[in-house]
C-alpha cells in the first residue's frame, strides 16, 4: 500500500486556496507523516497551542479551513487534537462542516478556543448526525447555558459519543438539568464532565436532577461535578441515588463546600457500594471527623475502592492517622493523595512507614518521606488524580500512572 503524504497534500491546499501555510501545522503533518501506524491503528494528530519550548503560530479559523480539506478523507486520522488555539464560530462552522463528512474520526479535542453559543449550535448539530466520534472535548469554551443546550438535544439522539467533556464552558442551571434528563434515556455516554457551572441559586436544583439521573442510568462509569457550590444536602441526594446505581465507578466531589456531616453519608454509602473505584473530595472541609467517617467503611466493610484523593481537606494528624490505618487493613485501597493538610510528626512517621514497607507504593501517592534531624517529614510529589487535565508536559518526569492515577485505573485511549 503507497503510504498517505499529509504534508505534501497540506502544502497543495494551502497553494490551491491561497492561504499561507502555518509552519507548526506543516510539522505536525510531517511527524505524522513518519508514523508507523499510520495504516494499522491510526494516528492522532496534537496540534495543540501550549506547552511547547518554542512558542508556535496557534490555529485560525482560515488554517482549519486548510486542515479540514487536507483530512477530509483521511481514514487514518482517528484523533484531532486543537486545544488552547484561537478558533472562533467561524472555526466552529468548518469543523461542523468535517464532521458531518468525516466518518474515522473518533477523538476531538477544541478545550479552551474562542467558540461560542453559536459555534456550539453548529458543531451539536453536526453531531446529531455523526455516527463516529467517540470521545469529545469542548472545555473552557464560553458556550453558555443556552450552547449546553444544544449539547443535551445530541444526547437524546446521538448513541455513538461515549465521553464528554463540557467543563469550565460556563452551563447554567437549565442546561445541567436538561441534560441530566437526557441521560436518563441516554445508555451510550459513558463518561461525562460538568465542572464548574454559573449557578446562582442554593437550592441545589442541578444536583437533585442528577442524582435521580443515577438511579435510572445504568451505563455513567465517570461523572465529574467539581466546583458546583454542593453541600451536605447535595451529597446526601447522592448517595440515595448511589445505592441504586452500580454502573458508577468514578466520582469527582472536588472542589466543594462538603463538610464531615456530608462525609458521613459517603461513608455510609461506601458500605454498601460495591462499584465505586475511584473517589475525589479534594478541597472539601472535611476534618478529621470526615476522616474517620471514610477510614472506618474502608477499614472494616468497603473491598471496591481503590483510589481516595483528599487533598487540602482540613484533615490534621488525627484523621491522617486513621486512613493510614485504614490502608493497612484494606489490601484493595492503592492510591490515596493527602497533600495540603496539616501533618504532624505521628501522621509523618505512619505514612512514611506505609511507603517504606512496600504497602503504599512511592507512585500510588502524592507525599515522599524524608527525614530532619531524625524527624519524619513528608514532601510533596507531582502525582494525583486528573493531574494533567488542562496540559500534559511534552518532556514527561513521571509516568503516566503516577501523574494521573485515574487514567492508570481505568484504561482509557485518547481516542
């Protein structure tokens, strides 16, 4: 078979349209064209706009119209990667446009461009009929509530799209709960990401609606809701949901205003649940007494759980000693994060002791010993869960496990 020449086809479009050619494209192509699998598992294609050591001439709307013809019917795409680059409604138009022509693509990822409403309608209207995208990444674009409707419409008639990512895109109350509706009927998403909406109300709306989504979905594995403003009666509605769930297997609570009484409803929970592998609390005022609450149902009746982040959770030595113990006890539980609270020298000497002994291993944690004048002390490491969500270094120091121990537990391509 004569392989496919990306680059060269790029150069012929932008000579054929009468667009300049943007160097950075220009190399990607060229590094794809290098790609050995290319023609047996297909390739995707990072053109993204951050994180490189030279700075790089970022997408415009004109370059994506080139590109779009370039891949058009190139079947060995099955990732496109635009983040953080400088695509507008325009940009959102063409790239509708590819998605209702192209049929290989399966992983799309547009996180924090300049599209709006409006470009949101267009490329949630080509979805309705695209029949293979997988995994979709609209994060960080200002859609709105109005453009997270349009997204919940796909969800009541798209059954290919199995991961979505709408977070930081500003949905309002209405959206969420239009497509926590959705989803009750939905049975293909099976990952889905709404973190920080604009909600002004404290009634905690959006969580009643989601939670009763819960009880009736049996296909949701990943469910995100950080920075929703959730209290102790939000959680609660939760873990009612939960006991009727037993598809769920990664929830995401980070970011909000739960204290130890709403602790003690996820503690009753991890009891009885036996689906739930991955739990996020991080940066939750949950203390010590929520500490306990969670080392208990882990250390004598919880045997699912592998991944526990309580990061800057207001948890002094008391409650770090306790979920050390629970570690000891509890042979499943492998990951747990406790960075950013307060330690002192017992909550220093009890983690060290677990690294040390093998139980916890050095890249299932986010803290490694040392030690000062014969004192124990804990120091921070780059390891946690969703770690690299918004940037994934080019030059990694860690492995992809330690980094981000959500994608180690469950295994997910990019496309």
């Amino acid at each position: 078979s004569v392989r496919p020449d990306l680059h060269l086809h790029y150069v012929q479009a932008c000579q054929k349209l009468g667009q300049p050619e943007n160097p950075f494209i220009a190399h990607v192509l060229q590094e794809g064209d290098k790609n050995d699998e290319m023609c047996t598992n297909g390739i995707t294609l990072k053109i993204t706009g951050n994180n490189h050591p030279v700075p790089v001439q970022r997408v415009t709307d004109d370059d994506l119209g080139v590109l779009a013809s370039v891949l058009c019917h190139a079947a060995f795409v099955k990732g496109l990667d635009l983040a953080y680059n400088v695509l507008t409604d325009a940009g959102a138009q063409t790239m509708a446009t590819f998605l209702q022509e192209n049929s290989s693509l399966r992983y799309l990822n547009l996180m924090f461009n300049d599209i709006g409403t409006s470009g949101a309608e267009l490329i949630a209207g080509a979805l309705h009929r695209n029949r293979s995208l997988v995994h979709m990444r609209m994060t960080g674009n200002k859609i709105g509530n109005e453009g997270g409707m349009f997204f919940a419409s796909v969800l009541q008639s798209n059954s290919t799209l199995e991961k979505l990512d709408l977070g930081d895109c500003d949905l309002g109350l209405q959206c969420l709960i239009a497509i926590a509706t959705a989803l009750t009927q939905n049975k293909s998403l099976r990952a889905i990401n709404l973190n920080r909406p604009l909600l002004y109300s404290q009634e905690e709306e959006t969580t009643v609606h989601i939670a009763q989504m819960l009880k009736d979905n049996p296909s949701l594995v990943e469910l995100h809701l950080s920075k929703h403003e959730m209290k102790n009666f939000g959680v609660e509605r939760l873990c009612e949901a939960l006991y009727e769930n037993s598809s769920l297997r990664y929830l995401d609570l980070s970011c909000n205003k739960i204290t130890s009484d709403g602790v003690k409803f996820l503690g009753e929970l991890l009891k009885r649940n036996q689906s739930l592998v991955i739990l996020d609390l991080n940066a939750n005022r949950i203390e010590d007494a929520g500490a306990t609450y969670l080392s208990e149902a882990l250390s004598l009746h919880n045997r699912t759980l592998q991944a526990l982040s309580v990061v800057s959770c207001s948890i002094t030595g008391k409650g770090l000693i306790a979920l050390s113990n629970a570690f000891k006890s509890n042979m499943i539980l492998s990951y747990i994060y406790i960075w950013g609270n307060t330690f002192d020298e017992d909550a220093c000497v009890s983690f060290s002791e677990l690294i040390q002994m093998g139980r916890l291993k050095p890249n299932c944690t986010d803290v490694a010993p040392y030690e000062v004048d014969g004192q124990a002390q804990l120091a921070e490491l780059s390891h946690g869960l969703q770690r690299e969500y918004y940037w994934a270094p080019l030059h990694r120091v860690v492995e992809d496990s330690a980094a981000n121990a959500s994608l180690a537990l469950v295994a997910v391509s990019e496309y």
